[in-house]
C-alpha cells in the first residue's frame, strides 16, 4: 500500500471511530436525532463511495418496516443501525420479510456502526426463504473499512474529504486539547482538600469494577477508553509528563475526584453512563471560558482514564464484601 493510500485509510479510519463514539454517546443520553443524521450520512457516504443510489426510505416512504435506505435499480436495501447483536439482525430480518420488501430487494445489509458481534452460525432465515449472510451482509465499521480498502486512490481522498467535511472534530494532539487537560488538571487540583473516606478501597482493581459492578456497562466504557484513548493518550501523557503541577497536588487532585465521583455516582442512583455525563458538564462548568473553547473529548477521556485508575467511581468495601 502506497504511503498516499495509508493515509487516506487512517484518515478514514480516525473519522469513522469518531462518529462511533459520537452516536454511542447520544444514544447513552437517548438522544434518538442522532440515529436519524447517520442514516442520510451514510446513505450519502454509501453512494460516493460504491456508487449505489440509495434513499432515505423512511423519507420516501414513512414508517417503512426494517430498512432506512433503499437502491432500487440494485436492489439493495440497507439498515443503519448503532446495535451490534443478533436480535437486531432477527428484527430487522422479521419487519423485512413480513414487510414484503424480499420482493423488491435481493440483498439486506444490515450496517452496525460499531463491531459486529461474533455470530455463531453463517445465514439467518428460513432455508427456501429470505436468508441474510451474518458475514457478508451484516457490516460493522471493519467490515466497511475492508470494503473501502478495494477502492482507486481519487475514491478514497474523496471519501476521507466527505467523511472530514461532514464530522466537526479537531484532529489529536492540537493546542487545544493540551489547553483543555492542562486547564483541567490545574482546577480539579486546586479543589479543597478532604480526606479520602475509610470505606474506600484505595488499591485499584479496574477488572472488578468494570467488569463485575458496572457489567452491564461494561462494553459502554471499555469502548469509550479505546477509542478516546487512540485520540487524547498521547496528548495526555504529554501534558501529565511535562506538568509542572507537584506530586501532592496530584494527589489532591485524585483524592478529590474520588469523593465527588462517588457522591456523583449516588447521586445517579449507581449509573456510570449518567454520572459520567453529569461529571464532564460540570466539569466544562469548572473550567470556565476559553477564547478557542476546552474540547469536552479531552474531558471525557480524562475522566475515563481515571475511572480506569479506579480514581472515579471507586470501589468501597461494601462492594468487595
């Protein structure tokens, strides 16, 4: 692969793991207007890119059972959804067939913005009936990506300036982001001293948290960590490594986040999605006002990688008892 083909697939590949985040966080806050943005987005990017000609079928025609987007000269029809596991695949697959949309699409693609779940057998449907391929027809951002890798170069810069054009987000490592964890660091280190409660279990133990008192989240913040971490890490240990901040400031810092996050936390009645949002508000609140704005990614990620450390939302006794 040519170093101008590498390029315009990582640059494809940074916007497409944006726009994940993007609509799992706004589906965390049941924000549905989302879902409806990346149906024309992608019926748009779909049609650069491969040269379909869908549309928006619930534009067309509303209510439409089981698929957003239709080519009817192709007879394609594709789904756009953020759910990842097979009962969205046996939904989307029931509403198509009894919708009797088989008689004018050959093909259902089911478009998962995210990973795919590993399905266990090949096809689903009847056999004599309407039979969708788990492997070829249901598409996670890997799967398309794959597609894209097949494409001339003049597509694929075409492709990446759709995708840059469309998704409002600063690329890593601008001033910005330094501005925003440097900022963030130096407020939530000047809070006021407390001591960390007895009942607060102060040797980290991420497995347990996450997995174990937060597994019904658990797929939500260890995605949010990865992909954040591929846009602000380096950003951040750049700025942690050349702080000027002291080492008992650090502490302070931790010491505080651990009492707020977990007062946070009760608040939210022990919900870490709804705590977590409630956190980086208030936080943007702390920071105050910029001239070029604090990028609230940074803040995200900031927050997560110390939920991580089991710095935010740490664990108690009585949670280990």
């Amino acid at each position: 692969m040519s170093m101008n083909r590498k390029s315009c697939i990582d640059g494809i590949v940074y916007y497409l793991s944006i726009l994940r985040v993007s609509v799992e966080i706004h589906n965390s806050l049941n924000h549905q207007d989302i879902n409806v943005a990346s149906e024309n987005f992608f019926r748009d990017f779909l049609n650069l890119a491969f040269g379909y000609h869908l549309k928006n079928i619930n534009i067309v025609q509303r209510n439409a059972q089981a698929i957003d987007l239709g080519d009817d000269d192709a007879r394609i029809a594709i789904q756009v959804t953020s759910s990842t596991g097979l009962a969205k695949v046996k939904h989307t697959h029931s509403g198509f067939v009894k919708g009797g949309l088989d008689n004018t699409y050959d093909r259902l693609i089911i478009l998962m913005i995210g990973e795919k779940t590993g399905f266990k057998q090949d096809t689903f449907g009847e056999v004599g009936g309407f039979q969708i391929s788990l492997r070829d027809d249901v598409w996670g951002i890997s799967e398309v990506l794959r597609h894209l890798e097949d494409l001339t170069l003049q597509k694929l810069v075409e492709c990446e300036k759709y995708l840059k054009d469309g998704i409002s987000v600063r690329r890593p490592r601008e001033a910005n982001e330094v501005q925003t964890l440097v900022r963030l660091i130096e407020v939530l280190s000047e809070a006021d001293a407390e001591l960390v409660r007895a009942d607060i279990l102060t040797d980290p133990d991420p497995d347990r948290k996450i997995n174990a008192r937060f597994a019904d989240h658990a797929n939500f913040l260890k995605r949010q960590f990865i992909e954040l971490h591929m846009l602000y890490g380096a950003t951040l240990d750049e700025v942690t490594n050349q702080s000027d901040i002291s080492h008992g400031r650090m502490q302070k810092l931790q010491i505080y986040l651990t009492n707020w996050s977990d007062r946070v936390l009760q608040q939210y009645g022990n919900n870490p999605k709804m705590a977590l949002e409630s956190m980086v508000s208030q936080t943007m609140e702390k920071m105050g006002d910029s001239d070029i704005g604090f990028d609230e990614g940074a803040v995200r990620f900031y927050l997560i990688q110390q939920l991580i450390a089991c710095n935010v939302f740490p664990n108690t006794m009585a949670e280990h008892a």
